[in-house]
C-alpha cells in the first residue's frame, strides 16, 4: 500500500494537475496553472478501533509535505507508534527526505480534556 507507485497514482486520480502539482504550478489547460498548496497542520483523531484509519490519513498528509499530529486512542497507541517507528528507522539510515517527514508527525495520546490537546 505505501509505495511510490501506489502515492503517485492515488495523487494523480485525486489532484488536478496530478502529483507534481504538489511542489509546482502545474499547467492544465492553455494559461492556466495549478498549484495544490499544503494546508497547514493535519490533526488526525481516528476512532478507537480502527488502527489503519489512523495511519493512511497520516502518510497520506505526510506525503504531501503537511505537519500531522495524530491523536489515536489509547488503546492503539502503541500499535500505531510500532507502525511509524519504522519512519524513524528510516532517518537513522540516511533515507532522503525521511528526517524531514519524521520531523513533521507527532503521534501523541491526549485526554479530550487536556489543555496541550486544546492549544495544538
């Protein structure tokens, strides 16, 4: 599932001016482009028993190059860590880009009430 033929195709059906739009200006038609510009910070709260609703939006936001804070419930906080611990793996093997993206998650378990979960 997480492979670059897989992200390059899933962007390609799901953005005018398919993938590369993500990076650049993109001409679609003649005089006018397309730029699909991050968002901002993706902050990803999955239901509690369903671990993969919690990683596909988040490699997905990865991919694109946005920040992604990913909220999963307790009782799959260590299934989801074990899942991203390979992202990691990847910086201390000096995969390129993989610093930038592991730079870019927080996968962190918050109360509904926490006050750090309010300011985020």
């Amino acid at each position: 599932m997480f492979n670059e033929t897989n992200f390059v195709e899933f962007f390609d059906k799901g953005l005018i001016g398919r993938w590369r739009s993500l990076d650049k200006p993109v001409g679609v038609i003649d005089g006018e482009f397309v730029w699909n510009k991050l968002l901002g910070v993706f902050h990803i709260i999955p239901p509690r028993k369903h671990r993969h609703t919690s990683y596909s939006p988040s490699v997905v936001s990865l991919a694109s190059g946005n920040v992604t804070i990913l909220r999963p419930s307790l009782s799959n906080y260590q299934a989801v860590v074990e899942i991203f611990k390979t992202l990691f793996d990847l910086v201390d093997s000096s995969v390129e880009g993989a610093r930038e993206m592991a730079s870019a998650l927080l996968v962190a378990y918050f109360k509904h009430k926490s006050k750090v979960f309010e300011h985020l």
